[in-house]
C-alpha cells in the first residue's frame, strides 16, 4: 500500500522508452531505483503521467519483481509525442490516491440500479481503478458499454464471494 504523505507528490526523470514485447506495440519505461525506493511499495501505483510535457494520463505503475516499477506508455502518448522505443523520454507524475477515483456516471448508475454500489467500491483498488480506466479509454460507445456491463459483472463476482 502507497504512503498517503506521497499522494500529490510529483516525482520527475529521464528515461528510455523500451519495448517491452518482441513484436507488439508495447512499450515502457524503467521508473529509477531511487523513485520506487521513496514509493514505498512492491505493488502497483496509480498515477498521472505525462510525457516530454504531453497532456496527463492516468496509468499505473506496475512492478516486475525485485522492487523494480515500469511504467507503460501507450501508442496514443508515443503517437501525440512522437516518440518512439530507444528514444529519451522526460517522465512526470504525481501519486494519486487510489480510492479517490471518479466512478463514471453510466457504470454509477448500472451499479446503484442493481445494487452493486458496496460490492464494486469492495473491489481492491488497483483493480476497481483499472476497471475504471478501460471504460474511460474505451474509444467506441459500444466498447464502452462492454466494459461498463464487464466492470459490473466483476462486483457481482465480488458480491457472490463475500
């Protein structure tokens, strides 16, 4: 779990941007020791990214063992930064806090009409936020939609658990 004295903490450095799958568009950059040190945590890490100054984002840090993060930079940053895998990225971010998250007002209004407000919000927080972050990336209404029912079907799950 992340020090709440981080949340807000902007953090600041220079990288390269990797690939991170022989043949697939996947690409990442290394978060410095001294930067996953001060975090605190083995786990993920949610944050607001930019890159060489482009607009935020909202991703997560992930980690890859041995106290080492990577944070994942998507095709449409690289595109809108043109940048590509060998090249030197400047990376921005500041430590969100995971449970202060807005819930999207579809996935808002599904959960209440079938009861399922408590059982999402019981959902782990890496995994309630990224549920979250694939409705919000979602491009098609119809992606959308499906993610939406998804997200609910996992707080189902959830609740059948409990």
């Amino acid at each position: 779990m992340i020090d709440k004295s981080l949340v807000g903490k902007l953090f600041s450095f220079d990288a390269e941007l990797e690939n991170w799958a022989e043949g697939m568009d996947y690409c990442a950059v290394r978060v410095p020791t001294k930067i996953t040190n001060s975090l605190g945590t083995k786990g993920p890490v949610l944050v607001k990214a930019s890159v060489n100054n482009s607009e935020s984002f909202q991703v997560s840090l992930f980690p890859v063992g041995g106290g080492k993060h990577y944070i994942r930079i998507k095709a449409k940053i690289r595109k809108l930064t043109k940048t590509k895998s060998g090249d030197r990225v400047k990376l921005d971010f500041v430590v969100l806090d995971p449970n202060d998250v807005d819930v999207p007002d579809e996935l808002l209004g599904l959960l209440e009409t079938e009861g399922m407000i408590d059982a999402f919000m019981d959902i782990p927080p890496g995994k309630r936020n990224y549920l979250i972050r694939r409705i919000q990336e979602a491009v098609k209404p119809t992606t959308r939609e499906k993610r939406i029912c998804e997200a609910l079907d996992v707080a189902i799950e959830r609740e059948q658990k409990a």
